[in-house]
C-alpha cells in the first residue's frame, strides 16, 4: 500500500512543485491578486482556512470552524508576513501565482505542505465567534 501512497504524493507535489519554479509574487503583485477578496486555502487537499483582503493591507483570517481573526500584511523580502490581534509574532509566506491559484508556503519550512487557495470570492467572509458580521 505503501508505494501507492508514494506516488500519489509525488502526483500531488509535481504540479506544486511546478509552480514555485517561477518568481515569487512581489508585494504589489500580491496585493493586486487579494485586494478585495476572500480566498478559501486548502492543505493536502483538504480544507485549511479563508482569509479577506482588505484596503490598507488589512485582513480576516480564520481557521476553518474557528473565530476571525483581525491582522495585517506587510512584504518582508520575497516574503509576504501576517501579524494577528491573537498573534503578534509574524506568520511569514512566500506567494506563487500556480496557475489554478495563490500558492503559500510557509518561510523557514521547506518541507511543510503549501497552502492553495482554491476558490474566490468577492463576498465578506462569515465570522464565527465574538465578532459576528465582520
């Protein structure tokens, strides 16, 4: 069973892989891919979170079933970084453009599986918890 699982990974990280060849999203190209949107992320193909982007590189992000979260981005190198209300140490990625996609991987961790948004809209995100409506 276990070379099945081999190739299916392999299958999963070659399209992946094939997308963090090119150039890192630059900060004005990250932005203009966000701007206004709400993006919902998978991992492994499986449901990770959303987050809406807001004037003045504000945002909300959630864990999938959890509370919003209120931050902000900001371009660190090739890197976009998030600071949030609950987290103020920065979350940092580095954005590619896949093609079907925004792809994130997280800095410092190579081997982490990336995160892929894959799907869009241009609606406010529903809010769990203490601020319901934002």
């Amino acid at each position: 069973m276990r070379p099945y699982l081999a190739l299916l990974g392999a299958l999963v990280a070659a399209p992946l892989l094939a997308a963090e060849s090119g150039q890192p999203l630059s900060p004005e190209e990250f932005d203009a891919a966000t701007m206004g949107k709400t993006l919902y992320y998978n991992s492994a193909g499986q449901p990770y979170g959303v987050e809406q982007y807001l004037p003045g590189r504000k945002v909300i992000w959630a864990f999938l079933g959890d509370d919003c979260r209120k931050g902000e981005w900001y371009p660190e190198g090739n890197d976009i970084c998030f600071v949030y209300e609950d987290r103020p140490e920065p979350q940092c990625w580095t954005f590619y453009d896949s093609g079907s996609g925004l792809l994130a991987r997280f800095r410092g961790d190579p081997a982490s599986l990336p995160l892929i948004a894959v799907e869009e809209s241009g609606e406010p995100m529903a809010c769990m918890g203490p601020d319901v409506g934002v």
